[in-house]
C-alpha cells in the first residue's frame, strides 16, 4: 500500500464519494489539501471572498445535488464566519460537510493562534461535529460525514483537520461511495384509511428530500384524491405550483384562504415539515396538540416524530417512498373538489394587481418576469420583505426552483445563485436580494465573475433594513432608530465587479430592462429602487402605524 499525505488521502476520500466542488476561501491551515486539489482536476475548486458566501454556497449545492455540500475554511475566524451556513444548513435540513483547518496537534490546548474548541463549538447547531487526529482515519470519518449528512434529516457535519495531521504520510484504506438509506414506509393503510374518512382534508408538505420523481408521485395521488396540498415556508418548490392541487404556501403573509382551509381540515397530512415556527404562525395555526385535528406525520427522522407535534399517525419514511406508495393505492371513485377550489384561490392571490401611487411597483414586476423568463427559473433569495413579492407572485416549477433560507439568515441569495449557476449551467437563475441583504454577501459578485456564473441580480432598494422597520413601526409607530440605509449605486458597484448593471426606477421600465438583461452573458443586476412606504405587497407603513398594537 503506497503511504499519501492526509491531505491526498482526503481528497481522494472526497473522490471516492462522487465530490465534483468544492467551495473554499483558503488557508494555511489546510495547504496539504489545496496541494493535492492541484493534481485533482475532477473537482472544481470555487474561490470565495468571504467564509459565509462559501457555507451558504455549500448549502445551496447540497439541496440542488442531495448529496453534502462541501466547504473548506480555515479555523479561527474563517470558522466563525462560516458558522452561519452550518445554522442554516441544521434548519433548512440541507446536507453538507464542513472542513475547518485546525491548529496542530502538538500546540493544541494553549489558547493556539486562532484556536477554537470547534467539536464545543458546532455540537450544538451540527448533526456531528468532529476532529480527525489520525490521517490513517480519513476515509472513514469522510463517509460518515457523508452518511450522516444525507441520512434521516439531513443536515451538517463539522470535520476539524489539524494541520500537522494533513502533512502526515500514513496508509490509508479508501472506503466506497456512500449512498442514502432507502426509507420504505411500512404500511400506507393507515394513512389512506384516515384519508378516506376525513371529510375535509389538507396535505401541507416540504422539508428535504424531494426530488423530481417524488413530487410528480405526490401530486399525482393529490390529484385523483382532489387533495388540496400546501407548502411549509420556503418550501414551494416541493411540487409544480401549476398543478391543479397546488393551494399555496404558508409561512409570512400567505393568502387568508389557505390560512382558513388549514384551519378548518380536520385531517391534516404533513409529509416532510418539520412544522416550524414560520410555517405555523408561531405554533398556532397548527397547535401542538391540534384539537380537532388528525395529524398524520410523514418525516425521515424517527427524532422529528412526536416531539414538537402529538401524531396520531407518524410515519418515518422518505419522501418519495411515502409518495410512491401513496401513488399506487386505489383512489376514490371520483376526486374531492376541494383541490380545485383552492388551486383557483391560489391563482387569484398569486395574480398580481398594480397599486396606485407607487413609481416602482414589484407586482407587476413579477408578473413582467413570469412573461419573460422559462418557467424552470431558479429563484435564490435572503431575508427580507422583499422576498414576499416572488413568494407571493412568483410559479415555482418543481424541486430545485427555490433555493431561500428556511433559517431567515440574509445575504444567501447572491452566494445561493452562484451555486446554482454553477451547478445548473443551462438553468435561467435570479438572485433576488434587498438592499440590507446584498451587502452582507455582494461580494460573491467577485465570486460569480471569476467563475463566469451565468446570472440575474436583482437588487430591491428602499433604503432600509425594511422587515425590521415594519415591526418597528408596528410596535413602536413613528419611533425610527437604526433601520435606515445610505446605500452605495448599486448599478455602478456591481460594473466595479465586471458584470452588466442599470438602475430601474419606475414599473414600466422593469420589463425592457429585462430584456436588455437576457441579451447579455455573464452576471446581470438589475438595481430596482423601490419606496419603503410599500413595505410588503399588502400593506403600507402608513397603514401599519395606525393599526392598533397587538
């Protein structure tokens, strides 16, 4: 057996279980490693600017590919800056794997330059958290990261690689690709028999673990069942929302009727939520006890199952064994009506209609893009308020069309786009992103140039932090402190980087510019300056003021 460096004994373990990329912003605690990714062209190594923009690109890769995302930082500050990706990655139940540099063995415990307990550090917010300290190990802490990442719910893993441990020559055994447990439920009797029973009945699905095959087998049982179906927050893109199922989704500002027809369901049938606070309205619409409900609760992870929520069934399965084998049960004689109904409540809610008085209206903007752009689109947004036009207006196509943090953490959108330009490279991809948003990781643009990622900016500038302005103004009306923003020319910034840019100030100039946009190759932003006055697609802070508190 030929002795390698930890550090090629890593890669190779990467190798082994199908890694293609990796997102990294170097160090020198892991030189050995980008030493052996010299002589590895198989793996496309993306440069990043900030340790942030290369987790939540990671995060990204991981949910468009179902296999873990792969991050490389260095310790100390290049892994508290990551720490973010690793948060979103445990709620957005997105698989990725993330490599920390570490001080060496030998100096560990002595307050080392940029040391950090990072197995105490990422325990509480990581699936597993680690320190390999035998390079002879490697492939097997390798797949079980991979294991543990993809299995059950998935999530992160935190690998912490001590620097003189990568320089050492050791024989190793490389381990085979790990796959992803299959997870047959089993039985759907139960299931089909409440089903069956249930006078008014609502599916509300998401979570991780859909793909293609499994949201065309779910939406076709919702269909001969007449089974309205919902999406938990953030999670629209589980099945086609032109499906004549398709009821909307839930989470900030949905539509009142979906919010009634959850209300009322005396079944509910949650296939993959973990039912979280957002999607709940603060454990509310759907009490943890549900009175008056019937809760069938779909999950992979037996730990998610009656902890937060009482189950009166609770299935552990995968998504699209569960849906593959709801697809093959008998239906009814004739579907419910329901599904119909509450498609066409969502389609009159989705329909964007314009607003007097405002010079930039984002409705009819997202109508413009509807008519513009495939209806595959990959839209990748942050936090903010701007995000609840696109998850209002916007038709997400299936798996893979929504790439936004379940975790509300901002400054995903542009690092989230890079990935999915890269990843899908014959894919239209938009990021979206709010004035506050964007600057947390606008310098990815960098990134996305360097990399020749093929893709839309669009920046929504009202000249505030405006989710925190519109509680503020709510809780405390006409008190303004710390939510305004002087904001650079967004336009002119992003030609600094190398892209195509123009500012849009007014509706009608939204759709030309669009235009103007798609003739061009490379990065495009589109600096839309809006009013805060609107602060979401239904209200105005005007109104909000007057509103009584509480």
């Amino acid at each position: 057996m030929t002795k390698r460096t930890g550090g090629r004994i890593l890669v190779d373990s990467l190798l082994a279980q199908g890694c293609d990329r990796i997102f990294t912003v170097p160090g020198e605690s892991f030189l050995a490693v980008l030493d052996a990714l010299h002589d590895t062209p198989a793996i496309d190594l993306v440069t990043c600017r900030q340790e942030g923009g290369v987790t939540f690109m990671a995060c990204a890769d991981g949910t468009l590919t179902g296999r873990p995302g792969i991050a490389f930082v260095t310790r100390g500050p290049g892994a508290t800056n990551a720490s973010i990706g690793v948060h979103v990655a445990r709620q957005d139940s997105q698989p990725m794997i993330l490599f920390i540099g570490d001080v060496d063995r030998g100096t560990r415990d002595r307050e080392a330059f940029q040391e950090i307990d990072f197995q105490a550090m990422f325990a509480p917010i990581a699936k597993w958290a680690a320190r390999i300290d035998d390079a002879r190990r490697i492939p097997e802490y390798v797949a079980r990261a991979y294991a543990t990442a993809m299995n059950g719910r998935p999530g992160p893993v935190v690998l912490a690689l001590p620097e003189d441990m990568l320089c050492d020559m050791v024989e190793a055994t490389d381990r085979p690709r790990v796959e992803r447990c299959d997870q047959f439920p089993p039985s759907v009797a139960p299931v089909l028999e409440q089903l069956r029973a249930a006078r008014n009945p609502l599916a509300i699905i998401g979570g991780a673990g859909w793909n293609s095959a499994a949201s065309a087998a779910f939406a076709g049982f919702a269909r001969k069942w007449g089974l309205p179906v919902a999406a938990a927050f953030r999670r629209q893109d589980a099945i086609d929302n032109a499906a004549p199922v398709w009821a909307g989704n839930l989470g900030y500002g949905p539509n009142p009727r979906l919010v009634e027809r959850v209300r009322a369901a005396d079944l509910l049938l949650v296939v993959g939520p973990r039912l979280g606070e957002a999607t709940t309205d603060g454990y509310t619409l759907v009490n943890p006890d549900h009175p008056g409900q019937t809760l069938i609760h779909v999950h992979p992870d037996p730990a998610e199952l009656n902890s937060a929520y009482r189950a009166d069934i609770a299935v552990c399965a995968g998504m699209w064994e569960f849906a593959d084998a709801l697809a093959a049960a008998e239906p009814p004689s004739a579907p419910s009506p329901a599904a119909a109904e509450a498609h066409a409540e969502y389609q009159r809610w989705s329909t964007p209609a314009p607003r007097e008085g405002v010079a930039m209206d984002l409705g009819p903007c997202v109508a413009a893009m509807r008519e513009a752009l495939p209806a595959d689109t990959m839209i990748c947004n942050g936090a903010g308020n701007y995000s609840g036009w696109w998850h209002r207006y916007w038709p997400y196509a299936g798996p893979g069309s929504q790439l936004a943090p379940t975790a509300g953490a901002m400054g995903y959108g542009v690092p989230a786009a890079v990935a999915a330009a890269l990843r899908r490279p014959n894919r239209m991809v938009v990021a979206l992103a709010g004035d506050g948003c964007f600057l947390m990781n606008g310098q990815e643009l960098a990134t996305a140039v360097q990399h020749d990622a093929q893709m839309l900016v669009i920046i929504v500038d009202n000249g505030a932090y405006g989710t925190i302005r519109m509680h503020q103004e709510r809780e405390y009306p006409g008190r303004v402190a710390a939510t305004r923003l002087a904001n650079p020319d967004f336009a002119a910034l992003a030609r600094a980087y190398g892209c195509w840019a123009e500012t849009v100030e007014q509706t009608e100039d939204f759709a030309p510019a669009v235009a103007r946009a798609q003739g061009q190759r490379g990065v495009r932003l589109l600096h839309c300056r809006t009013d805060v006055e609107a602060i979401t697609p239904a209200a105005t802070l005007a109104a909000i003021r007057r509103r009584p508190a509480g």
